[in-house]
C-alpha cells in the first residue's frame, strides 16, 4: 500500500465544471450545467461535493460523500443524497488512462422514489473528467441515467 492513501485518486482534486445530458425511461430528457469538486483534507480519503443547475440557472440536485482507496486498485465511495438515498459503492481505479468504475447500492427513506443500485464512471483525459451514471429506478433494470463533460476549474 502508498504511504498517501488518497494518492490514487491525487488527479482529481480540485474543482470541475461543465455541462450534462440526462433521460431515463420515467422522465423527459434533459440538460443540466455540473459542479463536482474534489477536497484533499488531510485524512485518509477525498471529500466529494457535487451540484448541478437547470439551464435558467435553477438548482436541480446536490449531493456529498467521500472516495477511499483501501487497497491498491480499489475504490471505495460513501454519499448521501437529499433525495431520500444514500448510496455506498466499490469498484476500481487505474492510472493509465485514469479511471474510476463503481458498483453502488442504495438505501432509501421509505418517501423517497425507488432506487435500488447505480455505476458511477468517472475517467479523466488532461484537463477533461467524463462521468456517467447509471441506476436500477422505479422498477426498472439498471441503465444510463447522466453523463457531463467537465473541465477543470483554475485554483482561486
């Protein structure tokens, strides 16, 4: 194991913005602008904060969580969503070309709407993060739900 436990994970620190597509079956597609920032604060993990805004600029959804690696390859990712859900997933990462691949469950508060598993992808080119995800909702089997094309934001 590295001495820095979040060493893996060192290229995506910092703040990503851009813009998104999402649809699934249940709803009309749509687009979306994407935060994601990714915080290096001393401990044995990321701090993971992400939010997206409608195209008029109304806030659509946020969520927050932490990414671990616990052992060379692996990646660990804990989050809550205001939605009612909490989402906690393995999976890998690798360095060359970087990418993040997780598998998650979910737990929901009895009002909130049906989601029962998701696959988070993240894979970083330069200056460019692509993510995708997937989820199992409203009975349905899992299968793309979002993917953004970010860039990275100037420290500041």
């Amino acid at each position: 194991m590295t001495s820095n436990p979040v060493e893996a994970l060192q290229p995506l620190i910092g703040t990503w913005r851009g813009e998104g597509h999402g649809n699934y079956p249940t709803i009309e597609a749509f687009d979306y602008t994407e935060e994601i920032t990714f915080a290096d604060v001393g401990k044995p993990f990321l701090v993971y904060h992400q939010r997206t805004w409608a195209p008029d600029g109304r806030p659509l959804h946020v969520e927050m969580g932490y990414l671990r690696t616990p052992s060379p390859g692996v990646v660990e990712i804990t989050m809550a969503l205001p939605t009612g859900q909490a989402e906690t997933g393995v999976g890998t990462v690798a360095a060359d070309p970087f990418q993040i691949t997780l598998d998650c469950v979910v737990a929901s508060t009895p009002s909130a709407k049906p989601v029962t598993g998701s696959r988070r992808a993240l894979g970083l080119d330069g200056d460019v993060l692509q993510t995708s995800y997937a989820m199992a909702a409203m009975g349905l089997e899992l299968q793309p739900h979002l993917t953004s094309r970010l860039v990275r934001q100037a420290a500041g």
